[in-house]
C-alpha cells in the first residue's frame, strides 16, 4: 500500500517537498517487496514535545501545524487520505525562519482510485490518534483533520491525554489554552466526522486566525 501511494503522490505532486520520493522498489529473489526511499534531516514531532511549551514554543507549534494541513491538503487534492498521522511521522525543522515539512508512513493511507474500486484496505492506526469512526467506515479528508487536531494538542500539552485515551474530553477540560485554540482544537477532533471542519483547509484558517491573535 505505501509503495503504490507514493507512486501516485510522486507522479501527481512532483514539485511537492512535503512527501518521501520513492527511488526504487520490487521483490527480492525470496519473495519479499522492498522500496527504497529519501531520507531527510527533519526529526519526527514527537522530540519537540514537551509537557508545558513556553508561548514561543507554543507558536512555533501552530505555524507548525499550519504548514502541515497544507502538506496535507496537497494530499487530498489528489483523492488521498493519510489516515494515521501523528507525531512520529511528521517530520519537521526550520529553516529560514520557517517550518520545513515531510509527512511520512503511509502504510494505512487510503487511496480514492484504489480501495473505492475494491483493492484490499485494513490499515494499522494509532490509538488515540486516528479518527475514531475507523474502521467502520471508509475515512476521507475529516478523518486526518482529527488526527491533525489531536497532534496539534499533544504539541501544546504533551502526552498525558493519552494515558485517558480520549483527546476530546482532555480539551474540554484544559484551561491553559487560549478559548479561540480551544474552539478550532475541539471542532477538529469532533466524535463525528460531520463536526469536524471538513477540510484541513478550513481547519488551517482557523489556526492562523489563532496565531494572529495569538
């Protein structure tokens, strides 16, 4: 599955600095597949978390996340979702005063041409991270929105929400973050897909609107 989405991605979104470029791939004389992919120097998001961020970090957090739903809506614009996002595999530095990208692991995505026209779909997810509606349903674009809302708030309050394993119900009772963030976190990671913004676009605005404020 991750070698024929990256085939796509790469064809249909050459320019794009958001994704892994697949070098080579195929079988090994015993059988078993193989993909050969770049590599980059950006480090996961995971070891930029901490349990309270300063208001710088927590700034540079959200132009983060912003620059990742626009990585992200590259994605859906070709018809594929993610579906398993999270602070392993976004990959991120700065440079030039900006936060550079990679959105990496695409083993669960799930491509529209492909699964809707009956390829096999059972994707790993990460509890806590991917949308909870899976798998009981196909996900579509509001399904990485979820998992975007739920990175996003592991940034700005660490890894603790986890060990409760409902995201939401964390936001709901922060009172450290600011009461616009809080709205546009709790819209993301909504129970039910038609809560959610239905776009990473959309749930990009509202972040910026956040960061202007901020």
């Amino acid at each position: 599955n991750e070698i024929a989405t990256l085939v796509s991605i790469n064809g249909a979104l050459p320019a794009s600095r958001h994704f892994p470029v697949l070098i080579d791939h195929g079988r090994l004389r015993d059988g078993r597949l193989y993909l050969m992919m770049s590599l980059f120097d950006e480090w996961p998001l995971a070891t930029r978390i901490v349990a309270s961020p300063d208001p710088p970090q927590r700034r540079a957090h959200l132009r983060t996340m912003i620059e990742a739903t626009r990585g992200v809506a590259e994605l859906h614009g070709i018809q594929i979702w993610h579906v398993d996002l999270n602070p392993i595999n976004i990959l991120a530095r700065w440079e030039g005063g900006a936060p550079l990208l990679r959105i990496v692991d695409f083993e669960s995505s799930y491509e529209v041409a492909r699964h809707s026209a009956g390829a096999f779909y059972d994707p790993p997810t990460t509890p806590g991270f991917s949308a909870p509606e899976l798998p009981r349903r196909p996900p579509d674009a509001r399904s990485d929105v979820f998992s975007l809302g739920a990175v996003l708030y592991t940034l700005l309050a660490g890894y603790e929400w986890t060990r409760v394993g409902n995201v939401r119900r964390r936001i709901e009772a922060d009172q450290e973050i600011a009461p616009g963030l809080k709205d546009a976190l709790l819209v993301a990671v909504a129970t039910e897909p038609a809560g959610r913004f239905q776009s990473v676009g959309d749930f990009g605005a509202a972040l910026t609107c956040c960061l202007d404020r901020a």
